[in-house]
C-alpha cells in the first residue's frame, strides 16, 4: 500500500470510527444487554409491635390496652413499607399474641433484619405530659425516667412468667451491642424519627433518649423504640384511639426508614 493509499485508507477509517466505541467495548456492551439484570435486594425491615397476649402494656383512661394500639400502628406501618416495593417486612407478631423480648431479636436476627423499630404508647406519672419519643440501646439510662420506661417494657417477660438464665454470653453480646457503627447507625434512624414524626405529632421535651432496652440489643442491627405518644393523657389517648392519628405516625415512621435508608446507600451493604 503507497503512502497515499496508506493516508486515505486512516482518514476514512478515522471517520467511519468517529463516535464508535473499541470493538471489544461494544461486544461488552451487547454481552451484558444480553444477560438479564437481577432484581435489586431488598432491604429487611422488622416491625415490631410491643407486648401482647397476656401482656396489655399500659392501660389507657378509657380502658384501652397499649397492645392493641400498637399493633393496629405497626400493621398500618407494614402496609406502607410494602407498597413501596423497597423492602422485605417482617413482624414481631401479627395477632394478640405474647412474644418474649428474646424472641423477637432472635427472630430478627434470623430473618438478617437491616433494621428493627419496636413501636409502643407510653405512660407517664404526670398525666399533663404527652408527646411521642424515640429510644436507642444504652447500658446507662439517659435520665431517670428513661430508665423508668425501659424498666417498665423491660418487664414485659416476668408478666408472662418468663425465666432467664445467667448466661456471660448475654452480657457479651450487650456489650459488643456498644459497637460503634451500630449504635451510630440506630442514632441515625433516631434522628430520622424524631424529625419526621415530629412534622405530624406532638413530640415530648426529651424527645431522644436512650436506656438498656432488651428488645434493643441485637448486636448487628439498627434498633429504635418509638413511643408514639402517652396512653396517660387524656387528649393524647382519644388521639391514639383514632385510625387516622395512627395513620399520621404510620406515615411518620415510614417515612423516616425511607430516609434512613436513603442516608446508608441504594444497596444493602453485601447487595
């Protein structure tokens, strides 16, 4: 080929490439249009709805029994995770059942939970007070009367009568709870509830706190206990009482796991 054929034959080459990728980028390209996309993971939310059974909680005014409540909130949550085809959804119990305190971390740990919200009413001594709050796990209570809270959910496994045994991996695991990334993780998701549901409920002075939860121990998952306002208040219970109050916290707390989430990353981590 002569010098000239040789410039001619690069010019048109040159032109016919322009905008054309390496053919061996192409092939890759056609190669993986060619093999199917596999479905996003989805992320495991556990939702868990306090007491149960032979364990009413507390007792409104009116007689009603933070169980119920809570339920009817949870599976009002539920429901909104669902819909919005992000996440897997797992409950603590669906029914009026007694699930221990232990059984429901075991369980979500079984189930690889990404994140855990434990969803309560409250009761307090003074019955001016009223409001929503939000807990994290800490060996050492925040103030007296967040210890008094988990003190009293603490409880709920001597109502049904369940025993435990003194067991040095149990503190082990507390312990190794007060990893950083975890309890960051949860402190995170309490920021997230705080701020949403403080948008549409009325929120207590002290509105993050935190104590040594039992259901809050898990040492590998994001953990938060909300309570979403005070049986013990008059106003507060005939709020509690309506399904479209409960509505608003549901959409509350929803949108704080779309948050968090959105915060951590797309991908669940090992997605």
């Amino acid at each position: 080929m002569s010098s000239m054929d040789r410039r001619k034959f690069l010019q048109v080459l040159s032109a016919a490439s322009a905008g054309i990728a390496p053919f061996h980028s192409a092939w890759a390209l056609e190669s993986r249009r060619a093999v199917p996309i596999p479905p996003r993971k989805l992320y495991t939310v556990v939702v868990d709805a306090g007491h149960g059974g032979v364990d009413p909680g507390c007792i409104g005014r009116s007689g009603i029994f933070e169980k119920d409540i809570v339920l009817d909130t949870a599976l009002r949550l539920a429901k909104g995770l669902e819909a919005t085809k992000r996440y897997k959804v797992a409950m603590s119990r669906m029914n009026d059942d007694f699930v221990s305190l232990e059984e429901r971390v075991i369980g979500a740990r079984a189930v690889g939970a990404d994140l855990f919200i434990s969803v309560h009413a409250d009761a307090l001594p003074q019955r001016g007070l009223r409001g929503a709050s939000v807990f994290t796990l800490s060996e050492r209570a925040s103030d007296r009367e967040a210890a008094a809270v988990a003190a009293r959910e603490n409880s709920s496994d001597r109502v049904a009568g369940v025993r435990y045994t003194q067991d040095p991996q149990v503190n082990e695991i507390l312990f190794d709870l007060a990893r950083r990334q975890t309890n960051n993780l949860s402190i995170r998701l309490a920021q997230q509830l705080v701020e949403q549901l403080g948008r549409r409920v009325r929120l207590l002075n002290h509105t993050h706190r935190s104590a040594a939860f039992v259901v809050l121990k898990a040492p590998d998952i994001p953990s938060a206990l909300v309570e979403t306002g005070c049986l013990s208040n008059p106003e507060e219970e005939r709020d509690l009482r309506q399904g479209s109050y409960r509505d608003l916290v549901a959409a509350a707390l929803l949108r704080s796991v779309n948050d968090y989430f959105d915060f951590v990353g797309k991908s669940p981590a090992g997605a």
